[in-house]
C-alpha cells in the first residue's frame, strides 16, 4: 500500500518531533541540499517520494536505539525502515535515564530481542551468526526484534558498552559480503554498513524477503533523489529501481499478515 496523506507518523518522525521540541536552536544539516524540505520523507519538494512509501508487514520487528541527533538528520537512513516496516520502535539513547517504555518493549513477551552488533567484539558465548529455524521460532510462540544501535560507528561502540539492560542480549553478528552502497555520508570502512543496509539484511534472516527486497529498494531510490537535490538536478524516473518502485504502488497493499 502506499502512504495516504495524512496517514500517522512513524516512529523515528515521532522521535523527531519529540527531539525538535527540546532544541534551544535550529538544527542545521551539513552537506545536504538546500531549501524547505518535505516533512513526510525529508527531501525537497520537487524530490518527494511519500506517494511511493512500500510499507510492507513483517513477522519481525526492529528497535531503533538511537544516538540524539541521528532522528534529526535528514541522511539517517533509520527513517527508512521506519517507512516500510510498521512494527518499527524508536528510542533516543541516554546513558543515565535509559527510556521506561523502551526497556517495556524489550521485555515485551511478544518479542525475542537481537542485538545486531559485530561478534569481534562481544564475547563468543553471546553471539550467533542466524537465527534458529523458523519452526523453533515458531514454537517459542516469540518474535523476532532486531536492536539496531542507530549512530556512527564510535557512537555505537559506547551505547554497547555503557548500556546494562544490552548486556544480555544474544548478540547477531552479521557477515554481509557486500559493501555498502551508503553515498549519503562519509565512511572510513567499505564494510561499515548503513542502518538500512542492515536492517534489509535482518530481515532476510527472519524470512522478510520481500519487506528486506523493498527496503533495499526504497533505499536506493531515496539515495539518489537526495543526491540529485544536492546537486540541484531533476529526479529521474526513468530507470530501472525507480520503474521497480512504481510496480510496488499495487503489490504493497498485498503484504503478508505478521505469522
């Protein structure tokens, strides 16, 4: 289904609007194109893609545990998962005063969480590769819940290591064999995947292909309309993802009931 106007706000724009109102000052976003941007999908107007969200159901979730600024930037690309997968969560980080309703969702029975974060640093007891089949996830009558640190790769390592209620967790440790495909900011490492790229790859592993095939999708898409608005040239729709993303406007409103 594509997103009707007016539809609620997602998680992360509710984070973000919750953020907004406690800035003393504007937030003011480095690099970006230039000009007032739409509040649905955070591009310029004549870049817009609301009318083109591939929301999809999944049988599993993801929590966003985000770093404080990251809900502000238009490039944080946990806004698109947020776009496709309904059953996304959404929390600001805080070492001192960890979200009530955050830690609620974690013990949520409904819920088995996941925290994806690189094996080499977490000790080996903790971590697995995949999921466990999909008939023992079955049984245990549980979803999965992917927990993605949401901010750069030094401020993921410090919400790892100075959050208690993580300590835990099962730890996923993915082994993607692509680089990134993230062109929105800088990286060091061509390994260091994007939220989204994660994400898709999380999906993929609870059986979500075709929310995990969308999301990829809408990423692409959406990375290109903001690098085209940057370099102040007209959106293309003529090519191959944008002509995939205009075939999803009927076989969205098709997706699957969460098992």
């Amino acid at each position: 289904m594509q997103q009707e106007a007016g539809s609620a706000p997602h998680a992360v724009s509710r984070l973000r609007s919750t953020r907004l109102l406690r800035s003393t000052r504007p937030f003011l976003a480095r690099g970006g194109p230039k000009g007032a941007r739409c509040g649905g999908c955070r591009l310029l107007p004549s870049h817009c893609l609301c009318a083109h969200r591939p929301v999809r159901a999944t049988h599993a979730g993801i929590c966003l545990i985000m770093h404080e600024h990251e809900a502000l930037k238009p490039s944080n690309t946990g806004w698109l998962i947020a776009d496709v997968v309904p059953d996304t969560l959404a929390f600001e980080w805080s070492r001192t005063a960890p979200d009530a309703a955050m830690l609620a969702a974690l013990q949520d029975p409904q819920w088995k969480p996941y925290l994806v974060f690189p094996g080499e640093f977490v000790e080996p007891s903790r971590v697995i590769s995949a999921l466990p089949p999909a008939e023992v996830q079955q049984s245990s009558g549980k979803r999965p819940l992917f927990i993605l640190l949401d901010a750069t790769w030094s401020e993921a390592r410090k919400i790892f290591k100075k959050s208690p209620y993580l300590a835990q967790m099962p730890v996923l440790s993915l082994q993607p064999e692509q680089v990134s495909r993230y062109a929105l900011r800088r990286s060091r490492r061509e390994d260091h995947l994007c939220t989204a790229e994660v994400a898709a790859l999380c999906l993929q592993q609870s059986g979500d292909t075709d929310a995990a095939a969308a999301l990829e999708l809408w990423f692409d898409v959406f990375s290109d309309h903001y690098l085209r608005a940057k370099q102040q040239l007209p959106a293309d729709w003529s090519d191959a993802q944008h002509q995939q993303l205009l075939a999803l406007g009927g076989a969205a409103a098709k997706a699957a009931t969460p098992a």
